[in-house]
C-alpha cells in the first residue's frame, strides 16, 4: 500500500471511531503514526513572534501541529520550511485543506469556514460541500485523500443514518471556536491577504519524525526551530522524573542545527505559575543561555539562541 493509501485507510478508522460512538472499534493507541489533530493552535503566536526581531530570518524547522505556527511564519517572511511531527494526518490538514482554504477565502470566510468544520452541529451536507469545493485548490497527493475521505464519510452517514460533522471529531479541541488573535496573519484582513499573496512563493517539507530526534532527522542548519510545547510530552520517550541533563543534550543537538545566529523557540509554557511547569524549573539546570518572556494569560517563551 502506498502512503496515501495507508492515510486514508488509517483517517477513516478515526472517523469511524468517532461517528459511531457506541460500539468498540481499535482504540486511538492502534493508529501508528495517525491521530486527530489541533485545527486551531492554543499558543499565542503572534506574541511570541514578536518577541525577536525574526525581519532577516530566512528558514525554520518547526512542528506541524495545527500548522498555524507554519503560517504565521510565512507571513513573517520566512519562505522555507522543514515540518515534523509524530501524527502525519498534520500534513494532509496543514498542506491540504488548510492551504487550500487560504488560498480560496477571504479572511471573513477563512474564520467562518472553519468555525464551521468545528463546530459539532454542522450539517454533513454543508462539510461535504466546504471541502469538495477546496478541492480544486489542493495538490495531489492532498486532493485524493480528501476527495476518498469525503466518499468514505458521505457513505457511512447514509449506511448508518447518522448526520454528524465527522471534521468534529478529528479536531483534539473540540468546540473551541477560533482565536484569531493568536495569528499574526489573522490580525485584520490585510494581514491574511499578506499571508495569501506570499503562500505560492514558499517552500514547505513534511517529515515523520519525533521532535526529540531532530538532529538525526535533519541536517541543514536553520534561523529558526519552533517546538511549541513538545517538552510537555517528552515523559513518554523520556520517562517520568526525566533527568534535566537529557534536556541539556537535547539543546546541544538542537543547536547542531541552528545558523551562527539562529533562535530556538524551546518551550511554550502554559500555567506558568503551576510549580512544575515554569520556566524557574528549568532554567537553573540549563547550561545554555536563555531568555524566559512573560505573556498573557499565565503562559511564557522560553528561548535559547545560538
Ligand atoms: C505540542 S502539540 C500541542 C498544541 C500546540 N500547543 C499548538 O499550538 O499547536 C502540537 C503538535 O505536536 C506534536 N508532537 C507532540 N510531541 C511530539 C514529538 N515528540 N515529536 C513530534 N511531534 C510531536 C503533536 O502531534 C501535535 O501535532
């Protein structure tokens, strides 16, 4: 089976998953490699951009999640860019349909459209026609996935007689209706169309890897690595109580892989007062320089630069 052929195999299991809620199907931990995905980021990425002069900068390395990140970096000015993440449906979502909306909305319709792929009461009729509209927008291998997802999805509601918006069920924030203000380019209208006019000039690689390994992974040497809150969840390759000097090597391969005068965007910190989580716990055990920034809402950035 081909790639595109084990995404759809593997998206279709989720959304059977969550269509039918009763019955016992594979658990979420049986989809190597494919999970529901964030529509939406939760960080606030215009603050944080803005935090360092980012004018010169030329390429990243940053993780894929909602890809609002990816965008917002793009508008930036930053028109190359490695993605990596661990859930590869993020590629079929950020390089498919979300690309796909930003090319054919307007900035009201972009954040109306996708509130509505959000939100549960949707009408499948009105989902089915969203994206079968955007597919004229996508590349290949994209615009199969999509276009075999909407049959396989279109079929099963009318197989099961059920009405439900399957894109709700993808989404891990459910519900949350889209914070505009978190992206730069969703500031106002002219700053999306900015976003819109730069989206054919870039260059954007998708790799399957874990964030812990990057510096297997890649090899290029980048202005820029954004790892959004990935240190959140190193528990799980790392272990409980991980050792603070496995952070410390981390930044050391990391920094393997940034230019003379590169920035890593090394933790988004949310609860910043939660003991744990602060940034106090981690920067007396960093043997790197780095810069700890306050934002809204109880959430800070921590940096380190080269
Ligand atoms: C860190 S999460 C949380 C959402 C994030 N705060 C945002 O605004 O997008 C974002 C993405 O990171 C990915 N991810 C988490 N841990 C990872 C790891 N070790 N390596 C690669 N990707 C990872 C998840 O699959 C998800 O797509």
């Amino acid at each position: 089976m081909g790639e595109v052929d084990i995404a759809i195999e593997e998206v279709k299991k989720i959304i059977k998953q969550n269509i039918i809620r009763d019955s016992i199907l594979e658990k979420e931990n049986d989809f190597e490699g494919y999970q529901k995905l964030y529509y939406q980021t939760n960080e606030n990425v215009t603050d944080y951009l803005n935090l360092v002069d980012i004018s010169n900068k030329e390429n990243a390395l940053c993780v894929a999640g909602s890809g609002d990140q990816t965008f917002s970096l793009i508008y930036k000015g930053i028109n190359e860019i490695d993605l990596f993440d661990l859930n590869k449906f993020t590629e079929y979502f950020i390089l498919g349909l979300k690309n796909a909306m930003i090319l054919k909305y307007n900035y009201q319709e972009y954040i109306d459209t996708l509130n509505k792929l959000i939100r549960q009461m949707t009408k499948p009729s009105e989902i089915n026609e969203i994206i079968s509209d955007l597919l004229l927008y996508m590349d290949e291998p994209y615009k199969t996935f999509w276009q075999t997802i909407l049959n396989y999805n279109w079929q099963l509601q009318k197989e099961l007689n059920i009405h439900t918006n399957f894109m709700y069920g993808l989404n891990v924030n459910a519900g949350l209706k889209i914070i505009p203000q978190f992206c730069p380019f969703l500031t106002s209208e002219e700053d999306y169309n900015k976003l819109k006019n730069k989206l054919s000039n870039v260059n954007i690689q998708f790799t399957y890897c874990n964030g812990i390994d990057l510096s297997k992974t890649f090899n290029k040497k980048y202005d820029l690595i954004l790892l959004s809150n990935i240190l959140d969840y190193v528990y799980t390759c790392w272990g409980n109580n991980w050792p603070m000097q496995n952070l410390n090597n981390y930044i050391a391969n990391l920094q393997k892989l940034l230019k003379s005068s590169g920035i890593i965007f090394l933790h988004y910190i949310f609860n910043a007062s939660k003991p744990f989580y602060q940034s106090n716990f981690y920067q007396p055990c960093l043997d790197f320089k780095n810069e700890t920034y306050n934002l809204n809402n109880n959430q800070q950035m921590l940096l380190v630069r080269k």
